[in-house]
C-alpha cells in the first residue's frame, strides 16, 4: 500500500472584503476570484492590489453620478431604486463587473500568459486581445449603471 494520499486542490484563500467608499458596495475578493476564475496563480495582493485600483478607477468614473444621487438623499448605490434580478439590484451587479471587469484586464497585461498551458504560446494573439474585451465589458457595465447605451453614435 502506498502512503500517498490525494487530498484535492489547493486550500481556498482567506475571505477578504474590501471596503468601499461608502456610496459604493464593499468587494469581496473570494466572490471576484470564483467569477474571474483565478486560481492561486495570481496571489491575494496582487488581486486585492488590481481591484482596488478599479474600484478607484470606477469610482472616479462614476464621480457625477454619486454626487446627484446623493444630492437626491440616496447615501448608496443600493438605495438608488432599479429593477431586481436574484434579489439585488441590477444596479449593483452593473458595478460589481465594471470592477471585476477592470480588475481583470490589468492583471492579464501583466500576467501575459497567466491563461496559458505550455502550448500557450500559439494562443498569444488571442491572449492580446482578452485585456481590451475586459476594459469594453468594464466600459459597458458603467454605462449600464449610467443607464446609457453600449455605444455612442456621432452624426458628423
């Protein structure tokens, strides 16, 4: 008999949530890891470090909207009155992919071929192009929080 036994994978990183400024939802770095799908390779400060800078990003991109809302007595993103999908504001889901979105195609520039396997290389055009979808589903999350369209039409 052999003594080695497997036990599964690696053990789940520690909960870490992290605060916000107030108006706008706290992020749990566990929840964003499960929908980025990132395993250990990228490490607990390196993504708690890439979220927090799209939180900022997002934040400061939304600056205007808060201070109407606010303006209007609305003290959080959850106050602000939206349709509801799986008992949460749509409004919340909306931001909480602007940031993960952000958050993600900052750590794919940096990390190239953190998606890749040894044949990975081959896989490098496609690689390229993952950040700039991630900024556009960043970009369209905050118009949807904006309530504006995808895109912007200009007659000339």
């Amino acid at each position: 008999m052999n003594g080695f036994m497997a036990t599964g994978g690696a053990v789940p990183p520690a909960e870490s949530l992290i605060p916000n400024s107030g108006f706008w939802p706290d992020i749990s770095t566990n929840a964003a890891r499960d929908t980025l799908r990132l395993d250990s390779t990228v490490t607990d400060t390196r993504l708690k470090h890439a979220l927090v800078e799209a939180m900022v990003s997002t934040n400061d991109e939304l600056k205007a909207y808060r201070n109407g809302k606010e303006a209007v007595g609305l003290m959080t993103l959850a106050d602000v009155p939206a349709e509801q999908v799986n008992g949460e504001s749509i409004l919340l889901h909306h931001y909480r992919r602007a940031v993960y979105c952000a958050a993600k195609a900052s750590l794919l520039e940096r990390y190239r071929d953190y998606d890749s396997t040894a044949s990975g290389l081959k896989k490098a055009d496609a690689l390229d192009e993952q950040p700039d979808q991630f900024r556009r589903d960043a970009r369209w999350a905050i118009r949807d929080v904006l309530g504006r369209s995808h895109s912007t039409i200009e007659l000339i």
